[in-house]
C-alpha cells in the first residue's frame, strides 16, 4: 500500500513522469489509467486487509489484472516513449515487453476464473494450497465460502 502511494507520488507530483528522459508528450494520455490501476490496487489491498476470504481475494486479483491489462493495452496503443538516436532497438524490447506483461495478465485472469469457479463449486482453489500433508497424510478441507482450512475428521 505504501508503495503504490509513493509510486502515485513520484510519477504524478515529485520529481514527476517529466523527469524521465525516454517519456515523451503523449504520456498524459496514459495517465489516467496507469493511475486508475494505482487506486484499484490500493483499493483491493485495503479491502483484502479487512476481509480475508479467498473468493474475495479472487476477484480483487481478478480486478487488478483486468485493470492491468488495460494499462499495457493503452500504453501499447500510445507508446509514450521516445528513445532518440539510439542505436539499440529499445521500441522493439519495450513492446516485447510490454506483450508479456499482457499476457500475464490475460493469464492471471483465466487462472482466477477457475480458482473462483472452484470455490463455487464447494472444491478446494488448487490441489493442495501449497500444504503438505499432515502426520496422518490427509490435506485439510477448505471451506470454499471462507477460503479456510479445517483438519477433516476421519475418525
């Protein structure tokens, strides 16, 4: 949360995006939306501070990443960057990045998607959570409307 503060602060009012030599004047345009996903990410960080569910943390991620996707859409759209005389092909790295940054995104989303359709199917999010089996070799149950662990009893 606090990095996002900062990172508002920095681009928007000190030293500000001018400051940045390889940012042109086409960089306004992609503004708006790199600071919507500032605020949404502040946003769902609070939220998912307040209340700790996985599905509620499925759809904040969901959220982000959508918001995300929208930015590297724009900045690809805009390209804000000027590069000058520059002998290395930064236009062409930037835009492979920015590509990969897309699809992340686009993945984080469908992997989400299938998360949150798991918890409303009453299945745990993934195999296992990352949890290893306990002494007896049985994974605990989580409960798909709280996203928490209970010990199954199989006694």
């Amino acid at each position: 949360m606090l990095s996002t503060v900062v990172f508002f602060w920095l681009t928007n009012i000190w030293p500000g995006w001018q400051a940045l030599p390889f940012l042109d004047s086409a960089t306004p345009q992609v503004l708006g939306i790199f600071n919507a996903s500032l605020i949404v990410s502040a946003a769902v960080n609070l939220a998912n501070a307040a209340v700790d569910l996985r599905w509620f943390r499925t759809v904040g991620e969901i959220a982000t990443s959508i918001v995300g996707l929208s930015v590297f859409t724009r900045i690809w759209t805009v390209f804000p960057f000027d590069f000058g005389n520059s002998t290395f092909d930064w236009p062409l790295v930037v835009r492979i990045l920015l590509v990969l940054a897309c699809i992340g995104c686009a993945i984080s989303i469908l992997m989400q998607f299938v998360i949150l359709l798991r918890l409303a199917w009453g299945m745990p999010a993934g195999s296992h959570e990352g949890r290893a089996p306990s002494r007896t070799g049985h994974h605990g149950h989580v409960n798909p409307r709280t996203g928490v662990e209970h010990a199954r009893n199989r006694g």
